[in-house]
C-alpha cells in the first residue's frame, strides 16, 4: 500500500485497509485484545471506519495513521487529501471588552453581585480566549479574571461550558463514582466519602504502572494509601495554621527539586481546594464539585493534565462530560464500556 501510494500516487480505498486490518487479525488472533472499546471490531486498533463515530468523521487506527504519515512526503499536487485552514485566532479585544473585565475584578463576591458576575464573565469570554491564544501564564489570567476562584469555582465550570459546546449539560460524575466503589474493594476504606472513594478506587484502577511522579509533591509521613490518593487529593489537619504549613512545604519541595507540585485537590476538614500553581481555589464541602472544577481547569486554563491523572480525565471525558468518544489508552476504553453496560442496565 505505501509503495503504491508513494510511486503511483494512488491512495488506497477503505475497504483495502479494513482488508488488511482483518487480515492481521486473522493471521495474529491474540490481537483482537487489542480492540478499541468492547463494542468495536476486532480490528479497530489497526483501521476503524470513521473511528467509529459515523459519517464525516476521519478514520483511525494504525493502518490509517501510518499511511497518512507517508502521505506527508507526496507533494501538495499529488495529496488527496490536505489540512484545512485553521480558525483564525481573535485577533482584536472588542471596544470595552477590557473595561467590563476591570468592572467584574473589582465586584465584590458575594449573593447580590452573584448575578452580575456571572454575566460580566460570559461577555468578557473573548478576552479569555485571547489570553489563552497568547498563552498568557496562570498568574496573569487569575489577574485580569480573580472570580475564577469565587463561588466554589463555578465560573471555571461556566467558562469550560463556553468552550466546550459538546460538553452534555447534564452530565453527573455521582454515577460514575459509585460504579468505582465495585473496583479495587480493599482500598481507602478509611476515607468516609463514597463519591471521593469511588474515585480514588477507578484512579488507582487505572493507574500507570511504575509511572514515576516528580510533581506530586513532599511525602513525607504519609501513609501508602494517602500517598496513592496524592496524585488527586491531599489531606491536612483542620487546624488555623493547617493549610499554610502544607503551603510552605510546597514552596520548599519546589526549590528542592525545581519542578512545580502538579494541581490537585487539599482537603481540610470538610473543605475542599484546588492546588493549582500556587494558587487556591475553595471548592466548598462536595467532593464532586472539587472533582469537577479540578477536571475542567485543565481545559480553561490550558494546563497540561498531570501524567498520573490522564486516564482519570480521560474515563470522565467520556463517560460523563461526553466529549470524548474513546481513549488511546485500552484500559480506559474497557471500564467505560464496563461504566456504560452498568448504567444502561440500571435504566432498564
């Protein structure tokens, strides 16, 4: 195929790749484990029509890849196929765009401003997406934009659904986490929240063997399970002073090793906060929600997703804001499946 394609400049038809993606299958059964999802043909890790999500999408898997990676070398006469110009970027802050983004820095946070807050945010929107297009750093946008951090971080939530317009509305990760419960029984036990449990027992489920973090931060006098659960969430002791000793010992870390502690989640109490950066951000007293704003930051900010919490984002990517069709990583793709069965037979 990639002698014909290169030497004749004729590219092959699907049906020839899906031929010879089942007839690798043929030839080497055992690797029909490596099919993308449960409900997807057995070789759909080496060429899936439309990767599986129907007309006028690009097709996937390994066949596919390889070729349109050889494709790269014909000249541009001879493509059949070329990348579409990409959107243009905002290019201009509209007229008083960056005056009603002062007005709402300096709105007061509270239940009357609520309202108001949240309406200045939406038409302050474009001015968020030129800093990220500018690649503008955390500290500056939290800056221009501090209601990021009011109101349980609602507005992170609002922002992502901006930027997100497939993003399914209704989603709940509460399912999701439960399921979780049924993985992994023996661990974190300790720890009284079914939701947050739920979900330290999929992130450990799934976790990267022999991954090594050097971003979680001090450990510390910590046990094994509260150093497992560190990737997502950290405990400190509900005192005064609790939270800023864990502060400094963040500051400490960083100039110890030179690499920043990745964003996560501190509990206090029956509090909850973001990490992210240096910064804070409360959270209130839900778990989910600290979940949820944590996992949407990741896009609204524009903040590389911790190596150790990537099959997490993915699985909620897909299972609950439904964003996302499948994962690259196989294991993911097997406990949505197994997350999608259970829900579909709880609704029957």
């Amino acid at each position: 195929m990639v002698s014909k394609l290169l030497n004749e400049k004729i590219y092959p038809s699907t049906e020839e790749k899906k031929a010879l993606a089942k007839q690798v299958i043929e030839t080497f059964p055992i690797l029909a484990s490596t099919k993308i999802t449960e409900n997807s043909p057995d070789h759909s890790y080496f060429f899936w029509k439309n990767g599986g999500k129907g007309p006028n999408h690009e097709h996937s898997g390994l066949i596919h890849t390889h070729l349109r990676n050889k494709a790269k070398k014909l000249k541009a006469e001879d493509r059949k196929y070329t990348h579409k110009k990409k959107a243009d970027k905002v290019s201009s802050i509209p007229t008083g765009i960056v005056e009603l983004a002062e007005e709402c820095a300096h709105k007061e946070a509270t239940a009357a401003n609520f309202n108001t807050i949240v309406k200045l945010m939406d038409k302050t929107h474009t001015l968020h997406i030129m800093m990220l297009q500018d690649k503008k750093p955390f500290d500056f946008i939290l800056q221009t934009f501090p209601h990021f951090k009011s109101f349980d971080g609602l507005l992170i939530q609002k922002a992502y659904e901006r930027m997100t317009p497939n993003y399914d509305k209704n989603s709940n990760l509460v399912p999701v986490f439960v399921r979780g419960l049924m993985i992994e029984p023996e661990m974190f036990s300790a720890i009284p929240d079914d939701n947050l449990r739920g979900c330290l027992r999929i992130l450990l489920h799934l976790k990267h063997r022999g991954l090594k973090s050097q971003e979680r931060g001090p450990n510390n006098g910590l046990s094994v399970e509260e150093q497992l659960a560190a990737d997502l969430i950290r405990f400190v002791p509900d005192t005064e002073t609790s939270m800023e000793e864990q502060l400094a010992r963040y500051v400490a870390y960083n100039h110890e090793h030179d690499v920043p502690v990745a964003p996560h989640m501190i509990c206090k109490g029956d509090e909850y906060h973001l990490f992210i950066q240096g910064h804070l951000v409360k959270c209130g007293d839900s778990s989910v929600q600290a979940v949820d704003v944590l996992f949407k930051s990741f896009a609204v900010f524009r903040i590389p997703v911790p190596p150790v919490l990537q099959k997490l984002h993915d699985l909620i990517e897909i299972s609950c804001y439904k964003v996302k069709q499948h994962s690259t990583r196989q294991a993911v793709n097997k406990l949505c499946a197994t997350i999608q069965e259970s829900c579909k037979a709880e609704i029957i």
